[in-house]
C-alpha cells in the first residue's frame, strides 16, 4: 500500500453553524457537503451509541484536502485544553497568495468571529515562507 495525499482534516466543533462561517465566509472555503450522520456503524466508529452528528466538508478554492468540521449533536462535550503542548491538539496551516497585503483586513474580519489572530505580524518560518497565527475562540 501507498499513501497519498491527506484526503480530509477532520475537528470536532461545538457549533457548526458557527464554524462554517468562519471557514467559508472568513477564510473563504468552499462548502462542499453538509450532512446529518445517524447510520448505526457511527456508533462503532465513534464509539457513542445512538450518536447524531452534523457534518460539514470544506474545501480551499484551488482543490486539495477538506476540512471536515464535525458536531455531536447527540453527545456534546466540553471543549479541550487549547494549549500547544497538549497532546491531541492539533493546527492547520493554509498557504494564501499574499499574506502581508490580506493581514489588515483579516484583523477587521475577526471581529465578534469564533477565533482570533495572533497579536503579532506575518513573519518567516522554519521552512521559509510567511506565516500567521490563527487560534479558535472555542470549538
């Protein structure tokens, strides 16, 4: 067997709703699915029996892997530890065309949004290109 490419990304969310416009309208995804999963083999896959969950698939405009936003509806749970050295917790990093000439206006989108943006400017990373930080308010 050979592994490809990343297919999806998948977070749980508290709020779908919430979260889909962050990604879609902010961030400017694409909505691919929306789906309600009731099918008794989510019960086996989660491990939740009688689990409800709400799905979304969203996707960046030039293709590529989706990020598959999931709510349990059924099942909720309080959000975890948001802190980086927290085993589990996880980043997603998307290239953009023009970081530097898209950060003012993304400081004036993330208000009243369910994240925030790092309180430093675009900068160098490791592998070179410019990065900027985006941390989620909550699920």
């Amino acid at each position: 067997m050979q592994v490809g490419i990343v297919y999806h990304t998948g977070f749980t969310v508290s709020d779908i709703e919430r979260s889909i416009v962050f990604y879609r309208d902010v961030l400017g995804l694409k909505l691919v699915k929306r789906q309600t999963g009731t099918a008794p083999y989510l019960a086996t896959v989660t491990g939740f029996a009688g689990v409800r969950l709400e799905a979304a698939f969203l996707q960046p405009a030039d293709g590529g892997s989706m990020l598959e936003l999931l709510q349990y509806v059924s099942h909720p749970a309080p959000a975890t530890d948001r802190a980086t050295n927290r085993p589990g917790n996880a980043h997603l990093c998307f290239k953009v065309d023009d970081l530097r000439g898209a950060w003012p206006w993304r400081r004036r989108a993330f208000r009243g949004r369910p994240a925030r943006q790092a309180r430093h400017r675009p900068r160098a990373g490791v592998a070179g290109p410019a990065w900027a930080a985006i941390h989620r308010r909550s699920g």
